[in-house]
C-alpha cells in the first residue's frame, strides 16, 4: 500500500487499466488459442476421418451395388442383362479403384493399414470371382455362375463387405473420437475462459478495491481534517501519506493547518493586546478627562478673576487719567504763581545785590533738594504700592534721591562760605523768600506730581491692555480647554469601544482550539468603562483688590 501511495493518481489508474487489459489481453489469447486448436482438431477431423469415411463410405457403396448388380446378372436368365451392367460395373470398379487409392493416402494408423491391405486382397479376389461370373454367364453357364455366386462369390463379398464396414466402422470411431475431443478441448476452453474471466474480474475488483481506497481514505481523512479545521479544532493530527497527489494535499493541508495556527496564536495574542492596552487607555482617557474638567474649572475661574481684575484696573486707569487733568490744571495755576514770585524775586534782587541773590539761590537749591527727597521719598513709597509696574519709579526715586543728597553737600558749602552776607540781608528778604521758596516749591512739587501722574496714567492703560490680552489668552486657553475635554471624551469612548471590539475579538479567535490550550480559559469579560464626568462651568470666585 505504501509503495502503490507513491504513485500518483494517473500512474495508479493506468496500471489499473493496464492490468485489467493484461488479463483481457490473456482471456483473448487464450481465446484464440483454444479457438486455433479446435479449428485445427475440426480441420484434422474433416481432413482424415471424416473424408476417410466419406470416401470408405462411398466404396462401401460401391461394393454393395456391385455385389448386388453381379448377383442380378448371375440370377438373370437373360444374357443380355450381363452386357447391360457391363458398362456399369466398369464404371463401379474404375471408382472403386480411384476411391481405394484416394483411402489409402489418407490411412496412417498400422491398424487401417492392415485393415486396408485386407481389403485390398479381398478386393482382388472379389473382381475376379466378379470377372468369372460375367464370363460364365456370357458364356450361358448360369448354372455355373450361380453355383459360383453362392459357393465364392457371396461369401468372399461378404468378408469384403464386412473388412469395408470394419473399416468404417473405424472411420466412424475416429470421427467421434475427434468429436468428443474437440468437444472436450470445448468445455477445456470455456472452462479455462471462465476461469480467467472470474480471475480478471476478482483482479479488477481488487485492484479497484485497493485503488479506491487508496483515494477514498486519505481524502475521507482529510474531509474530516477539513471538517475540524472549520469546526476551529487546529490540534488535529495530519496523517502522513505517500507521494501522490492525495499525500501532497494532505501535507499541503497540514502546512495550512500549521499556517493557521500560527496566524490565530498571533491574533489571539495580538487581541489580548490590544484588549488590555484599550483598557489601559480607557482608564487613562478617564483620568485625563476628569483632570481636563477640573482644569477647565480652575480657567474658568481664572477667566472671571481676570475679568474682575481687568475691570478694576481700567478703573484705576480712568482714576488716573482724571488726576493727571486735576495735577495739569494745578500745575498751570502753580505757574502763573510761580511767575508773580519771579517778578517779586526780581524786584528784591535789584534791592538785595548778588549776596541775596546768592543766599536765595542757595536756600532755594536747598530747598529744592530737601523737597526732592521727600519726593523721592514719596515716590519710592508710591512705586512699592504699585508693586512690579513701580520697580522703574523706586530705581528712578532713588536717583533723585541721590542727586538730591549731592545738591544739599553742595549748597551747605555754598551756605557756610556766603553766611556772612546772608545774615546781613537775612531780615530784609525774609519774606519774599519764604514766599518765592513757597511758590517755587509748590512749582516744583506740582510739575514733579503731574510728571508722576502722567507715569501712572501710562503705566495704568499699559496695564490695562496687559490685563485684557491675559484674559483674552485665559479664555482661548478656556476654550481650547473645553475642546480637550470633549475630546477627550471622544477618545475615553473610542477607547472602550475599542476595547468591546478587542473582547469580541478575543471571544471570535477563542473558537480555535491550538496544541497546548484545550483547557485554556474563555477570555475574560473586558471590564466595564468608568463613567466620563461630564464637565461643568465652575462658578467664577470673586477676585478682591488691594
């Protein structure tokens, strides 16, 4: 069987078809052969026997026409019936002569042989006791010829007469025998044919027997392998065939079956993955969601404080505005003061020489200082309240606070060295000094908190529209933030549909049985998401002002 699965389908089939023609090809030599030796025992039979008989039988008739003929003549009382069958038995004898030698060519046996010379030698004795009866009876001795008729003829004729039936007899034998031996080569024959016939019919069918299922097997084993592949059973053993094309389908199905194995391992495992990493994310995207929200609250807080705050600093700007008009209006007032003391001033220093001049200069230098670092003072104070936007103002106050010292060194040595000529003036200018001090402080002051107030102002609108592109950006953050929280959403719940898919997946492939996990558990149920908070606008809390 091993080495017939070697074969291929057609090799298979054609040495089917050749042995069953082999067998055919043996049943119709056979067939002719028993067919050629009847034809030739028919011919042997009809060539010798049959002729031989024929011919015997034809001198047999012959002889007894002529022992009738003779006996006629010599009975006859009428001489003329002997020149009557003359003609005859010549022609009787001339036959019989032609038939004896055609029968003696054809006698084979020693038994016909001497058969044969018998009665050739009763032949002889017969034409001339035959002879002599003619002779007599032409010659009118009928008593004569009748005595010879019944003393030699009749019995010698009758020994011949018997030798000839002897030998047709034998003849005859030869013809049945021949007979029943081609009757007998006949059931020979038929017997030999129906026995070959059955023997090539039990051939084929068992070569048909083996031939199918040579095929039928292997390719009932793999339908059934096909069936369980199908069913999802991978495990099953593929059995191993020749190298036929039944044996390259059963290895091209194992390879299949191996294939796919393989290919549900990978996606088996490949779901898992996929399964627990969407659940990872479903998590995550929860998670992030809700920090997302709370997130979004915290800006929208934001977004509302920096609304409250923009509004107070737009306040503080208008306040401002409004107090660099008031510090203008005072500042023009101031000058027109300042320019009544000047005209005062002036007239004292035609009355008061250079030393008036000198001590109100310096007084007024001193003054001027002495106020200057009480506004820088005050600026300084007015720049730490104003908190980051007053660094400037504290680095500029200290400055002026600086060269404020330098003027006051600088004017006590001037004093000292002109207090001689100021105190002799000191009484007569006193007035008009304080007054023209006065007016240039309040001058001096006026212009110092107008340039102040227009600072402030400035400062105030640049933060104003600091504030506004803050809330601005808080509310584009707001919004982006919103958007990411829905987003997020989305993917939390493109994630846990992910994770169903997975599931379901797994749960598919899990149909598949592989080698090493019959007993494996059924996936786990994929775990349910966590609900997605949905995000809601926190309430914006109040932002208090300094």
């Amino acid at each position: 069987m091993s080495r017939l699965s070697d074969l291929s389908v057609a090799k298979r089939l054609a040495l089917g078809f050749a042995l069953v023609l082999l067998l055919l090809i043996g049943a119709i030599a056979l067939s002719i052969s028993r067919l050629n030796a009847v034809a030739d025992a028919t011919l042997e039979m009809v060539q010798n026997p049959i002729k031989t008989e024929r011919l015997v039988s034809d001198w047999s008739r012959n002889l007894r026409t002529g022992i009738t003929r003779t006996a006629a003549v010599a009975r006859s009382s009428d001489p003329a019936l002997a020149d009557f069958f003359a003609e005859d038995s010549k022609a009787s004898s001339k036959s019989s002569g032609e038939l004896q030698k055609a029968v003696e060519a054809l006698m084979i046996l020693d038994s016909e042989k001497k058969t044969f010379a018998e009665i050739g030698a009763l032949r002889t004795i017969y034409l001339k006791n035959r002879d002599d009866i003619f002779a007599l009876k032409k010659e009118g001795k009928v008593d004569e010829a009748n005595a010879m008729l019944v003393k030699q003829f009749m019995p010698e004729a009758a020994n011949y007469a018997a030798k000839m039936d002897e030998l047709l007899r034998n003849q005859r034998e030869q013809v049945d025998a021949l007979g029943r031996s081609v009757e007998q080569n006949r059931q020979t024959s038929r017997q030999l044919l129906l026995a070959l016939g059955a023997l090539s019919v039990a051939v084929a069918v068992l070569f048909s027997w083996i031939l199918a299922r040579s095929i039928t097997v292997p390719l009932s084993q793999a339908s059934d392998l096909a069936k369980q592949v199908a069913a999802g059973n991978l495990t099953a053993t593929v059995p191993q065939h020749g190298k036929d094309e039944v044996g390259e389908l059963m290895s091209s199905l194992a390879l299949m079956q191996t294939n796919l194995a393989s290919v549900v391992n990978n996606v088996r495992h490949g779901a898992e993955s996929v399964s627990n990493a969407s659940s990872e994310i479903a998590q995550g995207n929860t998670d992030l969601s809700s920090r997302t929200e709370h997130q979004a609250s915290a800006l929208q807080q934001t977004a509302a404080s920096m609304e409250q705050l923009n509004s107070a600093v737009r306040n503080n700007a208008d306040n401002a505005r409004q107090a660099n008009q008031l510090a203008m209006t005072a500042s023009s007032v101031a000058a027109q003061g300042g320019a009544v003391v000047g005209d005062v001033v002036e007239t004292m220093k035609g009355i008061n020489d250079a030393s008036r001049k000198i001590s109100d200069i310096i007084s007024v230098i001193d003054g001027i200082a002495f106020q200057t670092n009480i506004l820088a003072l005050n600026a300084a104070v007015e720049a730490a309240r104003a908190g980051e936007q007053g660094r400037g103002f504290a680095v500029v106050a200290s400055e002026v606070r600086s060269l404020a010292g330098r003027s006051a060194e600088a004017a006590k040595e001037i004093k000292n060295l002109i207090q001689a000529s100021v105190d002799r003036v000191e009484h007569g200018t006193a007035l008009v000094d304080k007054a023209g001090e006065t007016m240039s402080e309040v001058v001096s002051s006026i212009r110092r908190v107008t340039d102040i107030m227009g600072e402030i102002s400035a400062a105030s609108g640049e933060q104003s529209a600091g504030v506004a592109q803050v809330g601005e950006a808080v509310t584009s953050m707001d919004q982006a933030t919103q958007q990411n929280a829905a987003l997020v959403e989305e993917m939390a719940a493109a994630a846990s549909s992910l994770r169903n898919q997975a599931h379901d997946l797994v749960q598919v492939v899990a149909v598949f049985q592989l080698s090493g996990d019959q007993t494996r558990p059924a996936a786990a149920p994929a775990r349910a998401p966590a609900p997605i908070p949905q995000s809601r606008p926190a309430p914006a809390r109040p932002v208090t002002l300094a």
